[in-house]
C-alpha cells in the first residue's frame, strides 16, 4: 500500500551529472511530502561528477552513491525485499538512460512500483521530440513552465501518445533574494557553458570581449563564472576551458575567473550576461538585469534563439555603451520566472499528481511510446547501450578497479581535452 505519513515517503533519485543531480534533489523535495533526504544516486559514466562538483551544488550533506544502472536497479528490487521500497524515483537524466530506466523497473515487476518522475534540468532547446518521446512513460514528466508544457504536450498528443503524465512546474533551484544594488558595486558576470560556444575560435573570441570589456570598465568587476575544473567533466563536453584560453592572454586585475554555488554569484551580480545558460532564468527570476549575447549570432545550435522574444538580446558592442536590456513581461511570464504569484505555489500540481498517484491502490505498468513495434530500429540500440541486467553478477569493487576506472576517465578527459583539438587542427591542414 502507498506511504499513509509524511515520513513515511521514500524519494529516490537517479542523476547523471552535478546540474541534474542538483535538479533530481530539489525536485524530489518539493513535489513530496517527505521529509527525508531523497536517496541520493549518482550514475557512472563520463560525466560522472567529482565530490567537489556535488558538494558545490549545495543540495544535500550527503553525497549520492556512484552506480551503474544494474547497480541502481538491484538497490530498487533490495529496497522492496526489505519492506522499504520508494514511493518516487526521480530519474534526472538523458532521454535515451531515462528509457532504459523505465524498462529496467518494468522488468523489476515491483509487488508496488514507485511513482517516476523524470524532467529538465534547464532550456530546452534541442532534440525537443526525440528527448520527450524518450521519456514518455515515466508517471510525471515536469515542464519548467507554461511554455514548455504546452510544447511537451503537443509532441505527445502528434504521435497519438498521452499526454496526462505532463505537468507544469518550475525550475526547482530559482529563488534567492531580489537584486539589491549596492553603492560602489558594480559586477558582470558571464556565466560560462562546456558546450556553448563550441569552436575554440568562438569561446576565444568571448573570452577577449569580456577582458576588453573590463578594460574599458576599470570600475566594474567582470567575473567569468564557470562551471567546472580543469579534469572535471559536466553533462557537455568541453574541449576549449577558459582556464586554458586566459593564459594566452593578460587580463586587467577586474577580470577573475570564479567557481561556486550559482546562487551565491548571483548574490552580487548587477548584470548577468550569458549565451544561453539557464543562469539567466536564475538571473531574471531575481530580477538582476540579465543580456542574452547574440555576437555569435541567434542560432539554435546555441541556444539563445530560446530567448527570441525576451527584450534581452544584445551584443558586446552595446554592453561596452553601457546598455542593460529590459525584460518583455509577457516572455517572463510564459518561461515562469519573475512571478508575482509565490514560488512555492508552482509546484502545487506536481504535488498533487504525486499524492493522487501514491493514494491508488496499484499503479498502472509502465508504458512508454518507443517499443519493439513503434521503433524496432530505434530502440534496440538504446536499451543495449545501457546493459541493465540486474541478474548478471554484481562485479566485485576493489581498490584496483576504482584506480583502473580513475585512470579511464582521466584519459578520456585528456583525449577531449588536448588530443582532440590537436586532430581537429591536423584535420584541416
């Protein structure tokens, strides 16, 4: 039977990165009732985020246990065998692992399935089909606003597949107080991307933008805000740090790269300037001044042409004069940010959908739109890909193993990082 306490909810979460991690915790908290932490689980693989990316999160005390998917499922069917199974798992990742996922907890065949809640960590401005259809089958799947939700449910209702699972909502991690300006502040912030720009002629290009901005602006602070260490990976790629690029270059005294919880960068921001990154949504919900750069031009392989519409569109040209775009009000209110209604209130029908979901007796199977008959070309790859067998031995962890695998990632890194770009240049002799 559904938990009848508070206490009593059990909330899981399955990330795949520090950003969805953080997003998987926070959802989990605010669309239960619970007030446990969730059971933290972190998946391994490329992005797998180090413990200092988790602890700059912020989210939790605990750190969540790395797994392998195979891993992830077992802890599930345990859990069960113990009498205490989870009531809501929170899978905060990639569509194509989400699908897997889903199979593997069909497969489980739960005396009582958990509620499964899957979702956006931010702007979703890519694969916006093939993404959604990857998670359909999931109880819940979370729109970040009315926008959104609208898009979300005229996929699923285009290929003849449900739409009740979408449910409007927020982004779980806005909130913070309003922008405050301070006497004798005044601070720019880029919020930096892995993947955003791409090309190393592109990042370098902002890169000097922000220096000679700071030149030209000796009394204001030009903070580069960046996601990751030198070594450390996040969901995208990223072959040209801006920690390599700056030492080419001799930055002014006002120009310094910065690490840390978003949310305490944004505490002394004056202007939030960005390519894309869901910093902004952060920015604008607190109403701090935010600038949507289009120097590289408005293109859906950056982004930014999620922002057409928003009055926030501007290039270093501009900025340099000294310009803060002001937001449209009607963008602001369709993307669910800067609302006048309380924060809280917008997670009220996720919530809802939950209880009504724990309160049924049984649950129904799960029953995702990609099958062996809608995409017998498709689907075979992905579940393959991800290998959840749960009745495989469990591989015995050893000191060796976790240097091996250490080693693996490191060259990995290395191979996106320097060997990459060397072939690349190679290439194009």
């Amino acid at each position: 039977m559904p938990a009848s306490t508070h206490e009593a909810v059990r909330a899981a979460v399955l990330a795949d990165s520090d950003t969805r991690w953080k997003w998987g915790a926070l959802t989990a908290r605010r669309i239960t009732t619970a007030t446990a932490e969730p059971t933290g689980f972190v998946l391994r693989g490329r992005a797998t985020p180090t413990p200092r990316q988790l602890a700059e999160t912020g989210v939790s005390t605990t750190t969540p246990s790395e797994v392998t998917g195979a891993d992830f499922l077992r802890a599930v069917r345990d859990a069960e065998e113990r009498g205490e199974g989870y009531d809501v798992i929170v899978l905060a990742l990639v569509g194509g692992t989400v699908r897997a996922v889903l199979q593997g907890l069909a497969d489980l065949a739960l005396t009582r399935r958990p509620v499964i809640v899957t979702g956006y960590v931010g702007v979703v401005y890519e694969k916006l089909t093939d993404g959604l259809l990857l998670r359909h089958g999931a109880d819940v799947v979370l729109a970040n606003s009315r926008h959104d939700a609208e898009r979300f449910r005229a996929v699923y209702e285009g290929v003849g597949a449900g739409s009740d699972s979408v449910v409007e909502a927020a982004l779980p991690f806005l909130g913070g107080a309003p922008h405050a300006p301070e006497p004798g502040r005044d601070t720019l912030v880029f919020a930096a991307q892995p993947s955003v720009p791409a090309t190393r002629a592109e990042r370098s290009y902002v890169l000097r933008r922000l220096i000679d901005h700071a030149r030209l602006h000796p009394g204001r602070e030009v903070l580069l805000k960046l996601r990751s260490k030198p070594g450390e990976h996040t969901t995208h790629l990223e072959e040209f740090p801006f920690q390599k690029l700056v030492r080419d270059l001799d930055p002014p005294a006002n120009f310094r790269l910065v690490y840390g919880h978003m949310g305490e960068v944004l505490d002394r921001t004056d202007l939030l300037v960005t390519v894309s990154s869901t910093a902004a949504l952060e920015a604008l919900h607190r109403r701090i001044p935010t600038a949507i750069l289009t120097d590289l031009g408005v293109r859906e392989a950056l982004g930014n042409h999620h922002f057409v519409g928003s009055g926030l569109l501007a290039s270093f040209d501009g900025l340099d004069k000294g310009l803060a775009p002001t937001p449209d009000a009607s963008w602001l209110a369709r993307q669910g940010v800067a609302s006048d209604t309380p924060y809280d209130e917008a997670f009220d029908a996720a919530r809802d959908r939950v209880a009504a979901l724990l309160a049924l007796p049984a649950l129904p199977p799960i029953t995702p739109y990609y099958t062996a008959e809608t995409a017998p070309g498709y689907l075979p790859g992905i579940l393959a890909r991800h290998r959840l067998d749960v009745t495989a031995p469990e591989p015995r962890e050893s000191g060796l193993r976790r240097v091996v695998r250490e080693a693996a990632r490191g060259a990995y890194r290395h191979g996106v990082q320097r060997v990459a770009p060397v072939i690349r240049r190679l290439g194009e002799l």
